[in-house]
C-alpha cells in the first residue's frame, strides 16, 4: 500500500462519515470499493471532480476502485439533495450519455493496467434489465421495511416539505435499487464499500444493510463533504452555467480561470481536495501563499494541478497564455495560437461586428475598419486622430495609418482583434 486512504482523505479534509470497522478493513487487505456516476449529462463538470479523485486516492493506497455507471438508475432520479423531481432520460439519451461519462473518467483512472487493483468501470443495467419487479419485490423489497426507508433523510425532507407534489414511488424506491447495487458489486465484484457524497449516507447505508440481511455480509461506507465555497454561493457554478470536465463544453482557458479566480480561503481548501500535492508541499504553498497573497500562489498552482490532470500539460501552458492577453504582453503569434472557442471565452462581453471575406480578400484600410466597417470608433477623424496617438492595435500589434487589413491577420480563420489603448477591445468576425 502506498497511502492509507483514510488519513490521506482526514487531513485533506475529504472524510465525513466512516462507517466502524472500514479503516481496519482497508488495512487488513486489498479491498474493493465503488462510487457511483449519474449519466445525466454527457460529461461530468467539476462537481463529481471529488468523487474521481476519491478513486484515484483509492487506487493510490493499493485497493481496487469501481466506478459505476447509473444506466438504471439514470432512468429513475436520485432524490437525494433534490427538492424535485427529476426529469427522466431516455434509452437514446442515455447511452450517449454513458458513453461521455465514461471517456471522461478513463482520462482520470487507470481501467488498463495488469496490476490486481486495476479499476473496472460498470454499468447497472446490465444487471438491472434481467430483474423483474415481482423478483425485485420478492428478493429484495422484503429485506428492507417501510420504517426504515422512511427514516433516511433524503425521503423525510422530501415528504415533510410543503411541496404539494411529495415524494413519488419512482423516487421512494430509489435507494433500495441503489442498495440491490451495492449487494450485487459486494456477490459478483467482491466489492466491500461504497464511497460517496454526504448526501448519499442514506443510500449508502441502506445498501450495507440489504447485504446484511440478505446475505449475512458484512460491508462498509464512506462518505466525503459536499464541497462549499467561502462566499457561500454553488461550487463548480459560474454566471455561464458548470464548469465541464470536457474541453468542448468549457474551454481549458475558462477551466482554469475558475480555480484562478477563487478566492484565498477556497484556494487553501482546495489545494488539499483537487491536487495529489503531498502534506508538506501543501503546507509550505499556503504560508508562502500568506506572505504575499497579491501573488495568488495559491490559485495558480491549483490551477496547474487541476488543469494539467484534467486537459494535460499542453493545454494548461495555453489557457496560461490566453490568461495573459487581456493583461500581458502577448503577441499575434499568440494570439493567432488560439482557438475559436477559447478566443471567445477571452473576449466574452467584447462588442463585435461582422464584415465579409471578400472585403477583406481586396483588403480594408484601417481608418475604414476602426469606423465605416465596425462602429468601433464613431468617425474617420476619430480614427486618424487614435492612429496618430499609436494607441490603435491589431491583434495586439501597434499599427500606423495606412495600415491594411488583410487575410493574413485572421485569427481562428475568422477574427480580428481591434483594440485603442490597454482596455479597450473589439472583434471583427469574417462571414
């Protein structure tokens, strides 16, 4: 074993609820445990980034992880931490889905090695499609009472609100097919724990006792906090929606940019969460991190850990580049680097104005781009006068009057960046 999990995950701050004897079990030989991945997206964002990471510390300490599709329970909707119900997904769209999810946790954990604690990636309806209700009902509903799935919390909460529309027994019967999971894992896979968020203790738990009292077995649970942020507004969210663990949903520039721009008291507590940086590396990055927070050590170097794990090396030294721009002496050559979809997420808010690709094949005089062509600046005059001033740039390169637009200054094949001062920013696009 290269770590012991549990104290790797306490004085990370990643331990909520152990069930007793898990810690003896982990150390006593090679265990299995699962965490569980709704497909209800075709990727994952930032929010399940706890949960992989759990696996990965997993597989660091010598166990064996599973990570579990929920192509079955996808279709019914954890109730759990919900205040609704949630819409249920298709068989299309969620095999699509299962087919994201999946390539995102394979960039994370290691399915391909020959070691024992390979991990192994499984989906639940490949055993639930065989089962039928009356089975389920006899086999399983049996072992479990009314009584104590009404006392888990995330059925209390939801049937104590003032919602009209309760709790259905879609969703009521939630945790007892997560729990046939656990029993099913725990018979087939040898797999003696369940890892998951706070929120799902209930869930967890109800499985341990289904494989009590189904099969005499004794198995564990684990649980990690729901990860908040200091301000107390929803982590992995921004203005723009989630923050996506896939480069075509958010850009590795944007990526980065929401570890860079968290604050010092998240930096420090997620430094320990979202890196694999050692105890000590960790401490020392915090104190020199509070000698001069202006520096933003902290964030950076979260946002190099957790973007280099996530898009790779190459990636990060990119969305570092693009970070630069707005602010740092970056060139056209830099910014010629940039794809479409990064160069918007840069610019987001920046005016723009369309002209046409055969304008620019005979070429357009700068006067006429800064004025008639964009509405940038309100008049030739105004146009010359900043050109004058050598306060006119494009794409972040000083131009003179009789500068000419041309092809060549296309970035992405369909920008121009137009810009009078430090601040003041425009984009052409080329229909």
């Amino acid at each position: 074993m290269t770590e012991n999990f549990v104290e790797e995950l306490r004085w990370r701050g990643l331990l909520h609820n152990i069930m007793p004897g898990t810690e003896e079990q982990l150390q006593k030989e090679l265990t299995t445990a699962y965490i569980g991945f709704d497909p209800t997206a075709d990727s994952l964002h930032i929010g399940s980034l706890v949960q992989i990471i759990l696996l990965k510390h997993f597989q660091n300490s010598g166990h064996k992880p599973i990570a579990l599709l929920g192509g079955a329970t996808g279709m019914i909707g954890d109730p759990s931490g919900k205040s609704a119900e949630r819409n249920l997904l298709n068989e299309k769209t969620l095999k699509k889905n299962i087919a994201g999810v999946k390539k995102t946790l394979e960039r994370f954990i290691d399915f391909t090695s020959k070691k024992p604690n390979s991990a192994e990636l499984v989906d639940n309806y490949d055993w639930m499609k065989k089962l039928t209700f009356l089975e389920f009902a006899r086999d399983i509903g049996k072992h479990i009472t009314v009584n104590y799935m009404m006392a888990k919390d995330s059925v209390k909460n939801r049937i104590n609100t003032e919602s009209k529309e309760g709790m259905s027994f879609t969703e009521f019967t939630y945790q007892l097919v997560q729990g046939y999971d656990f029993l099913y894992l725990y018979n087939n896979n040898n797999c003696k724990l369940q890892i998951g968020g706070s929120d799902q203790w209930g869930n967890i738990t109800t499985g341990a006792e289904l494989i009590r009292r189904k099969v005499q077995g004794k198995a564990f649970a684990l649980t990690t906090p729901l990860v908040t942020k200091a301000d107390g507004t929803k982590f992995g969210k921004t203005e723009g929606g989630n923050i996506w663990l896939d480069a075509n949903r958010t850009s590795p520039y944007k990526f980065y940019q929401y570890w860079f721009n968290s604050s010092d008291e998240d930096a420090e507590k997620y430094i320990k969460i979202f890196t694999f940086l050692d105890q000590k590396t960790i401490e020392e990055l915090i104190a020199e991190h509070k000698k001069a927070p202006h520096l933003r050590l902290l964030q950076k170097r979260v946002g190099e850990e957790v973007t280099k794990m996530t898009h790779g090396d190459e990636a990060y030294v990119n969305a570092v580049k693009a970070s630069s721009i707005l602010f740092g002496k970056s060139t056209a050559e830099d910014l010629k680097q940039l794809d479409e979809m990064t160069l918007l997420d840069v610019f987001e808010g920046v005016p723009q104005a369309e002209i046409s690709i055969s304008d620019l094949e005979k070429e357009i005089d700068i006067v006429s781009a800064l004025n008639e062509k964009s509405g940038f600046l309100k008049s030739n005059g105004e146009a010359r006068r900043a050109l004058k001033e050598n306060s006119i740039s494009v794409n972040k390169e000083k131009v003179k009057e009789g500068f000419q637009l041309s092809k060549e200054d296309l970035i992405a094949d369909k920008f121009i960046l137009l810009q009078r001062g430090k601040r003041n920013y425009f984009l052409l696009k080329v229909v």
